[in-house]
C-alpha cells in the first residue's frame, strides 16, 4: 500500500480492493481483498480457509491494520506539536495481544476495571504510562493501580477523591470534567452531556480542586462520547477545558467514529487531530484515547450458515452461529452492519441475518443485500474489531469465540476458543 499511514487508513488501495467490485472496502481491514478463488482475504489469509481451520464463529483482525492506525494518530501528532500521547481506549477491545502491539508501537493506555489493568499489565505496558478510569472505582481496585504503579488515575467524583486522599496519597490524578456538550450519537454512548453519571460539571470543578490536598492534580479529562462524526463539538471541548485553568495535561478523551456501512464517511485522523490540536496552547500535553478508530475496522466476525428460512413476501432469514453472544452492539443500539458470503461476495438478495440464541431480538444485521446464502457458507461481518470480544458473552451457555490475528498470510490464534468445560472451570 502507498503513501503516508493517515492516507492508507482513509481509504484502502491495495490490490485487488478497488471499489470497482462494488463492494465497500472501506469499512474492511485495510488490504482486504478479493483473492484469484473470488474469496474475501484478510491480512492475507482466505476467510473460508480460516473457517476450516479454526471453526466459527472467529474473531479475525488484520494485525497491520491496528499497527497502520495506531502510527497514523502519531504522525498526525507530530506533524502538529511536540507536546503530545495518544493512548488507547482499551474497553474496544481488552485482549492481551492487542495490548502488547500497541504497546510495542509506543501508545499509552486506559483502563477502566482492575481486570483491564490486569491485562494491560501483562501485555507490557509501563505502568507509568496507564490512566486508571471508571466511575465507580473499588477500593480494591484503586489499591491494585497504586500498588502496580499506575501514572495516573482519573478521579470521577468527590466520594472518589476522598477514597484516593485516604488510599493513594500523593498519586498523580486528572480531573473528569462533563463539559456539558451533546454530540449526535446513540444516547447510550453519549458520555459529555449534563445528566451523566461521569464526571464533575463545569460548576463543580473548582470546588473540586479546592478540596484536593495530598494529590497531584496533573490535569482535567473529558469524553464526550463515541462513534461521533462531527468535529464541532470538540473545537467546543478544548475551550470548555481551557477555561477550567492551566494544566499539563489536557486529555480530550476519544469517540471518533468509523465506518460500520458503505454510507458512513467518518472525519480522517488528520482532520480528527488537527481539530484537538487547533486550540490547545503549546505548553500543554495534549492527550486522546483511541479505541473504536484503533480497531474498529480491523476486525471481522465469521459464522457458518445453518439455515435458511424464506417467508414469501415479508423475510429471508439467514442464520448462523452466533449471535448476540459475540455481538451484541446490534441488540443494545441498534448498530448497523455490512455482511457478506465470503466465498461469494455482492449479491442482491435482501436478507436478515439471525443469531442462534432464544431471543427474537437476537438479529445482527438486517435488509443486506447477499448472493444466494445457503447452508454450509461461510458469512462475514466487517467492522466488529471494537466490543466484539469486549462485550461477549455466555448467553445460553455459548462459548465465546477464538481471536485470531493474521498477518502476510499467516493465522494465529491469540485468545483460544473457550470450551464447555471453561463454562463449568469456576464451580465450587
């Protein structure tokens, strides 16, 4: 692939990945292709052979991808100032590997539980370079972050403050503002806006840091939310902050967007950054938490088809083996998706794709256009990289499914399939 990282991940050119197949590649791992079989690649590696060899459903990412993004949000940093530290939002995916490929290409990292800073630590991350949120963070928890040497922990609320003041004297802390602004997207993911169980207000900010006495109040964070696509409401987050005083910190957290459909057309990361950036004096670190636009698009999900079953004149259903036990972002907010057959991609014949689980809601995508599904296809769904893993489940005792990095045409497995005796490993 050609050109600078921010170019590759704005849209994808490698061969045989052109739009002239019609299919919207750009919601695909990046160098995805149709190989010389007509089969959907990824990471160099046949979607129908990785089916064959590890089983459905998989979680399958394009290790360049996550690599590509991440070095593309540090070169839009370093084209723009010195001051800077992209750290990435760990809850779009918590998976060891993922963690020490991110680690490796020098980004910080959040956490927001004991277990994410358990895997974060494991995967090789310098302690000293983990925020530690949450809103509601345990004794216990704020103790293992202390313990583990945790650079920062990002206080939440004044209950909060008082348990850091009595267990984590003298521990480098950031403020979590809520700045009062609502961006456009799912109400669910909406974090920045007054009525939010997140953070301080604006008004209660200095009452705040008037109370602080044995922390080092190092900064003031805010997220606005995720899956946003407009820019405006983070020219507005730099002055909110800004206005809050002068800090070496200034974390303006994450939320941009990625492509889910072949309508979405969210920001670029140059666009993404230059706006964080814009009005930011020099002399402050400017930080932002990636996590969706790290590995969002890096992922597909594979299933097999079991059946298929025609309603004349109202719905085609196509199930496959999953479901809302390795997805459920299409359950809790409505989330689009693209899908495809991937041995035989395009198609026309509108269909509803079904999970396997007792539940009538349990529908991945709806209304997508496919090629004949029948028993036996391998389907794939791009786009499922962030809160895929994150959020499964073990409804109806379903294991969860493998992850499986690809990379040049190699598969490895990362996390294994789990199996039924793991869903029996905890009984006393």
């Amino acid at each position: 692939m050609a050109g600078p990282a921010s170019d590759q991940v704005a849209s994808v050119d490698a061969p045989g990945s052109g739009a002239a197949d019609g299919l919207p590649w750009h919601v695909w791992p990046l160098g995805s292709r149709l190989n010389e079989a007509g089969r959907i690649e990824v990471g160099g590696c046949d979607l129908v052979e990785l089916a064959r060899e590890f089983g459905t459903p998989a979680y399958v990412y394009a290790e360049d991808d996550i690599r590509t993004r991440a070095r593309a949000f540090l070169d839009a940093f370093r084209a723009r100032r010195e001051r800077f530290e992209v750290v990435y939002a760990s809850k779009a995916f918590p998976c060891t590997a993922a963690y020490e490929l991110l680690a490796a290409e020098g980004l910080s990292c959040d956490v927001a539980s004991g277990g994410e800073l358990h895997l974060a630590l494991r995967g090789g991350f310098d302690p000293s370079r983990i925020y530690m949120h949450g809103n509601n963070k345990s004794e216990a928890e704020i103790a293992y972050a202390v313990e583990s040497g945790v650079g920062h922990i990002v206080a939440d609320s004044f209950d909060e403050l008082e348990r850091l003041e009595r267990i984590a004297p003298g521990q480098r802390i950031l403020l979590r503002v809520t700045p009062g602004i609502k961006p456009s997207t799912h109400s669910y993911i909406q974090t920045g806006q007054i009525d939010s169980k997140f953070g301080f207000s604006v008004e209660e900010v200095p009452r705040a840091i008037e109370s602080i006495r044995n922390l080092e109040l190092r900064g003031l964070h805010a997220h606005i939310g995720s899956q946003i696509f407009e820019l405006e409401p983070y020219e507005k987050l730099v002055e909110v902050l800004a206005r809050l005083g002068d800090y070496p910190l200034l974390n303006l957290g994450g939320g941009l967007g990625i492509a889910y459909t072949r309508e979405d057309e969210p920001p670029s990361i140059d666009e993404y950054v230059d706006t964080l950036v814009r009005g930011a004096p020099e002399h402050v670190t400017v930080l932002c938490e990636p996590g969706r636009a790290l590995v969002g698009n890096a992922g597909v999900t594979i299933y097999s088809v079991g059946t298929v079953k025609e309603i004349p004149g109202v719905r085609t259903y196509v199930a496959v083996d999953g479901g809302m036990s390795d997805n459920l972002r299409p359950m809790l907010y409505g989330s689009r998706y693209e899908a495809e057959i991937a041995s035989r991609p395009g198609g026309a014949d509108v269909c509803t794709i079904a999970g396997m689980h007792c539940e009538s809601g349990d529908i991945l995508v709806r209304d997508v256009g496919l090629d004949s599904p029948r028993p036996g296809d391998i389907l794939a769904i791009p786009a499922t990289g962030a809160y895929g893993h994150a959020m499964a489940n073990n409804y109806n005792a379903v294991p969860r499914p493998p992850v499986i990095f690809c990379k040049d045409g190699d598969a490895r497995v990362v996390v294994r399939r789990e199996t039924y005796e793991d869903l029996t490993r905890r009984d006393v």
